[in-house]
C-alpha cells in the first residue's frame, strides 16, 4: 500500500493555470497512476492517468494539452498540469495508485484525500 498526499489546489481564475501535486510515501513507478476529479453532486470521473510503460492516457483527449499529467521518478511525485482553467473544472481532485486499467476508478487501490479546486470568473 501506498500513500498518496495531494496538494497544490485553491482559488484560480478562469484562463488561469494550476499544478497539482501528489506524493507517494514509495515508489509509483511501473504502475498505474491517476488524477480524478468529484465535483459536488457528480460522480467521480477520470482525468488522465500514467500506464506502468510511461506513457499518458487522458479521459478527453479533446483536451489534451490543457490538462498535462506528469511523474517525477525520482522523487515520487505526480503531476497534474491544469491550463487554461475553466468554471467546470472545479472538483475535488484526487490522485490514484495501484490501478489496473488507465481510468477506471474502480481498479484503484491507493487514494489521497484529495485537493479542492475552485474556480473564480
């Protein structure tokens, strides 16, 4: 087991960017990694996710390039890049580990407590 401390969310503006960070207690290297984000009254749903080879996948791939998940090896640490923010990306955000597949939150088995987003226009 893993554990998982998010930060880096709070008060953006609308347009604005964001970087969130999630740091593992042990290596999440060659394995599932995850964002997810919950809004309130919604269900939680998949952001983009790192494979066990390294490579990205994103849950809209419309939206690639606004968001941006990354890992630094070394030290752990997971990465969420949120550009060019928008009202409907407030959420609490949480990241993941241990999954099976990509974005499939049920295969998840270590989570954070997760960081708030808000988003100001």
């Amino acid at each position: 087991q893993v554990q998982l401390v998010e930060s880096g969310g709070g008060s953006v503006q609308a347009g604005g960017s964001l970087r969130l960070s999630c740091s593992a207690s042990r290596t999440i290297r060659g394995t599932y990694v995850a964002w997810f984000r919950q809004a309130p009254g919604k269900e939680r749903e998949a952001v983009a996710c790192i494979k066990p080879r390294g490579n990205a996948g994103y849950a809209d791939d419309s939206e690639t390039g606004r968001f941006i998940i990354s890992q630094d090896k070394s030290k752990n640490i997971l990465y969420l890049q949120i550009n060019n923010v928008k009202p409907e990306d407030a959420a609490m955000y949480y990241c993941a580990a241990g999954g099976t597949a990509c974005l499939s939150a049920r295969t998840y088995i270590d989570w954070g407590q997760g960081t708030q987003v808000t988003v100001s226009s």
